[in-house]
C-alpha cells in the first residue's frame, strides 16, 4: 500500500510483478488451506530429530477430534534399557484423511517456489527491489519507523488515489516477506522431505531436526498468514478498487 508522493499520481505496476504477486498469492492460500488439514491429522509440533504421539510436544494444536485424545494403551519398551523406544496400541479413531492434502499442498508449494525464483530474479535484474523496497538512506530513523507504526495502528491511512510510494514500514515489512519468511518457509519445507533431506543432509543440522523444521515451518506459517490479513486491510482502508486496478490493469 503506497504512501502519498506528490511527485506522480499513478501507480503502474509491472506485469510480471502482478502475475507473480497473483500466483504467489493463490497459492499461498491453497497452501495455507491444506497445511490446516495436513495438521488436523497430526496437531503437535516437537523440537528435535523425532516426535510422535507418544513424546512430549512443544505445541499441540486443538484443530481437530485428535487434540489430546488419549485413545492408548499401556506405553511398552522396544528394549530393556534406558532411552529404549516406546509402543502402544491405539484405541481411538483417529482422523487421517489428508492424502488429497498433501498432494495439493506439494504442487502448490513448487507454483510458489518456481515464481517466487522468477520474481526474484527479475526483481534484481530490473532495480525493482532498489528502487521500490530499498529504503533511501534518509529513511532510517527510528523515529520515522515508530511514527509509521503509530499511523498504522491508529488507522490514519491516506487515501491510494494519489499515491505511488511506500513507506519504511511497509518496505520493511516486504523486504521481510521477500527475502526471509518465504525463504524460510520454502527451506523447512524442503527440509521435511526424507528425500531432499537424504540428498541435503545439511538442511537438518541448520534446523535442527526434521522436527524442529517442521515447528518452524509453522510459525513462519502463521507469520505469513498474520501478514496477509493485515495486507488485506490495508488495502481496504486505502482504497480498495484503485489498489484493485494497480494489481490488475496496471494503474
């Protein structure tokens, strides 16, 4: 959402930037909507190498009949010794129907991965980045940044009509998308795969687990998620048929 500048009028962006920015958008929400019933599946998250049902969870979700339920049997040993595996049966019917998100989920996330490489090729290539999100040297103050955080806030938003540039809030924020939630996301993604894992084994040490990679593929989840919904206000209290047109036709 621009700020005003009272140097130009118009928003044009450039084609490639709404294409990218449509797709990226689509399939984060195809995303986000199947990692909700992937995780109804499973609703606890662990740190580590490992976790199960039956290991303690750093976060358990209440999403689904299989928050907490407790349908086990007496916990076994595999072995006589200490640290040994654990077993036990299950007596509740689970819910486990996510094959179909699972898949959706996969091909959506390499839609996001291939254009998101495309965007930011061509956003270095052409100078959008520096010339767009790049915040000016006269921008960093931390005066200017907490006043921005107070306008937003408050709601005291200018009207998009007349607007063409963003400000340090916002160039942070998207810098912030860019260059380290989605990475982050796409890289634990990745990491939670036994294959890639297998070929890339430095992927776990960096994340600390299979687990852990999972854990933080969820919080940077959510971060996006928070981000999205705040976008969308944004643009609804800023004029939501010119930001609308910006996004679209280009203007």
């Amino acid at each position: 959402m621009p700020s005003p500048d009272s140097s130009d009028t118009s928003i044009r962006h450039k084609g490639w930037v709404r294409i990218s920015h449509w797709i990226i958008t689509i399939s984060f929400i195809t995303l986000a909507y199947t990692g909700v019933v992937i995780l109804m599946c499973h609703p606890r998250l662990y740190w580590g190498d490992v976790g199960n049902d039956l290991t303690p969870a750093l976060i358990e979700l209440p999403i689904s009949r299989n928050y907490q339920h407790g349908g086990w049997t007496e916990s076994d040993t595999f072995f006589n010794k200490a640290g040994s595996p654990i077993t036990a049966n299950r007596t509740y019917d689970i819910f486990n129907k996510n094959g179909w998100g699972r898949s959706l989920h996969f091909l959506s996330a390499w839609f996001l991965v291939i254009t998101g490489i495309t965007y930011l090729i061509l956003g270095i290539l052409t100078g959008h980045f520096r010339t767009r999100l790049v915040p000016k040297r006269s921008e960093f103050s931390l005066r200017l940044f907490l006043s921005d955080i107070v306008t937003h806030v408050r709601m005291q938003l200018p009207s998009s009509d007349n607007s063409t540039q963003y400000n340090l809030l916002q160039k942070s924020s998207y810098l912030a998308v860019i260059f380290f939630l989605l990475p982050l996301i796409v890289l634990t993604g990745l990491t939670m795969s036994p294959a890639v894992a297998g070929a890339y084994p430095f992927l776990l040490k960096v994340f600390f687990g299979a687990q852990s990679a999972r854990t933080l593929h969820f919080l940077a989840s959510i971060a996006l998620e928070l981000f999205l919904a705040v976008h969308v206000i944004m643009i609804i209290k800023t004029g939501f048929k010119h930001q609308m047109r910006a996004m679209t036709i280009g203007k």
